[in-house]
C-alpha cells in the first residue's frame, strides 16, 4: 500500500544561493525564520496578558545570544573537549560557521538567558519561560529542518518505505555490496582516514562519475522530520494550554511540561539515531540521552511544584501594555 513511496532519496543542495562572497545557507535561514515568527507568536501572548510587546525585542536579543554561545559551548564540551581544548585548535570554538551546535547546550543557554532577562527587567522568572517555551518548540522544529537540508543527524538503516536515503552524508556511508540493498544509491566518494584513526569518506566533486567500488547510502529513519513534528506538536499543545488560561497559568506548568516532553521524545528517539562521535559507540547510553536524563527529573519537579506556591501561584511580569500604548499615542501626536 505503502509502495509509492519506495524510499525517498535525498540530495537537496544545503546551500539556498551565493551572492557574491556571501552564501546563504537553508539552515540559517531556517534557524532566523524560529526566531522570527517566534516575536510574532510571543508579542500576541504577551498583549493578551496587558504586557508590552516591547519586551519582546529585548527577550529576543538575550535568546539569540544565549542559543547560540550555548549551543556552540555545548558541542565544545560535551562532544568534543579533546580536540577544542587545545592551543592548536581552540580558535576554532569561534568558527560556528563551519558547525558544531548542540541542543543541549542551546537549553543550556536558553535558561541562563531568560534568567538574566528576568532579573535584570522584574520579570518572574517561571513566568518567563512559561510563554518562551511555546515559541522555542517553533524554533525547534525549524532547526531540525535545518539539519534534514544539511542532511545532518541521521536515522539508523531501515526498511520503512518512508525512509531518506542521504546522499550527501558522507558520515554514514558504507562499502557497497552486490546487489545493491533495496532503496541503496552509490555515491561517487574516496575513502579517507580521521585523525583518531577511523576510516570514513570523502564526497567528490558533483560530475565525478560514480565507479564499481563507490561506498554506498542506504534508506535511513528521517528522524530530523521525526523530531520537527513532534516539536510542532509541542508547539500545538502548550499554545492550547496557555490559551485556555493564559494570565492564570500555573506558575511552571507549561516550562515542565516542556522538557519533559521534549527530553522524553528524544531519549526514545536517539534509539533511532546514529552516535554523532565515535566516543558514544562505546557508551551504554548516547551523549544525547546522557544530557536528557537530569533535564527530564528537572521538569518533572517543575511539573509537581507547578502554582503550589499560594504567594506567587501564576508568576508575575509588568502589566506595562496600556501605559506603553498610552506613550505611543502621546509621541504620535507630538
């Protein structure tokens, strides 16, 4: 029934354009388009709630900086310290270009940021991260669709008819066997030798024909389509819940739910996922379910003491909306 689909094979072009020295990349556009919509979603939440959307701009800065300086530190020092850590290559912390982000880490960044926001703005805290997630699971599913453009974080080799064969991931390809696996495409690449020893391969240059003994790309688990919905599923869940409720939203609620749920799916989902470092091969667990585990006990406190604090049950933030109206009017009329 499902035939039609008979593996998709997938070779999209990372790069959207080069305009002269510059080159815009899908993932960098998708991870701005997170940010973007996101001020549209969190100034409509915080005007429902008499706040000023003009925190919205200011939030925005301390989450662009946070996720990033976060994401980049983490896969500095969860992934890979040994070789960033060094005189010879720790400039290279500061090349995000070239990539290396991680998600736990961006958490990471994410409530350290908020909490500067809020303390430096009287804002509560829990308050803040309560509406932020909602536009952080957006944020999320861009990203991962950023990473199926990059053909990046792959599934595991499956057999399901919606499987992706990744040809452009020279990280996971395989030495071709006769006859090819079902859905399998060789792809025109030289073997290479890491520096810790490991062999892998090298993507030749579009054109090159593909010979006899070329490695091959088998039907993989997309699970970066896997995550991104279920991201925008998250997104559809806590937006519902704020909606019902919205300035009377238990303290936490929406924020424990959050990485509970976000951590669970992807501690199950890392099951489906190639190690991204040769290191997890020997773990019991991935890096990646190592650094879910105290985030989802994190969130499950947050869930059990969600607006049992009878002096500050909903959080608080300024109530500035009609004040700041009031001084828009004043300035147009002046």
């Amino acid at each position: 029934m499902l035939s039609f689909l008979s593996y998709i094979t997938w070779n999209t072009n990372p790069i959207l354009a080069e305009i002269g020295p510059l080159t815009l990349r899908w993932y960098g556009l998708l991870f701005m388009s997170g940010f973007v919509f996101g001020t549209f979603i969190l100034s409509h939440i915080y005007k429902s709630e008499r706040v000023s959307p003009r925190w919205v701009d200011v939030i925005t800065i301390y989450m662009l900086v946070g996720t990033i300086l976060g994401a980049r530190l983490g896969h500095v020092l969860f992934y890979d310290p040994a070789y960033y850590l060094t005189s010879e290559h720790f400039w290279e912390i500061f090349k995000i270009w070239e990539g290396g982000l991680a998600s736990h880490g961006a958490t990471l960044g994410i409530l350290l940021a908020t909490y500067l926001f809020a303390r430096n703005n009287k804002f509560d805290y829990l308050w803040v991260l309560d509406r932020i997630v909602i536009v952080v699971a957006l944020g999320g599913a861009m990203i991962r669709l950023g990473n199926l453009m990059n053909s990046e974080i792959v599934g595991e080799p499956t057999d399901k008819p919606w499987a992706f064969v990744f040809v452009r991931d020279a990280e996971h390809l395989k030495p071709a066997v006769q006859p090819l696996p079902a859905g399998a495409v060789q792809v025109a690449a030289e073997p290479i030798m890491r520096t810790d020893g490991s062999r892998a391969y090298r993507l030749l240059p579009a054109g090159t024909p593909v010979a006899a003994d070329s490695p091959m790309a088998v039907p993989r688990h997309p699970t970066q389509i896997y995550e991104a919905a279920f991201c925008i599923l998250l997104l559809v869940v806590l937006y519902g819940m704020w909606n019902r409720t919205k300035d009377r939203t238990p303290r936490g609620l929406l924020f424990g739910l959050f990485v509970v749920l976000l951590f669970t799916q992807r501690f199950l989902g890392e099951f489906l996922k190639e190690n991204q470092e040769a290191f997890e091969d020997k773990l019991p667990l991935n890096m990646g379910q190592i650094l879910s585990l105290p985030l989802i006990l994190v969130g499950l406190w947050v869930l059990w003491r969600a607006g049992k604090d009878p002096k500050n049950p909903y959080g608080y933030a300024p109530r500035d909306l009609e004040e700041q109206e009031a001084k828009d009017k004043k300035t147009i009329k002046a």
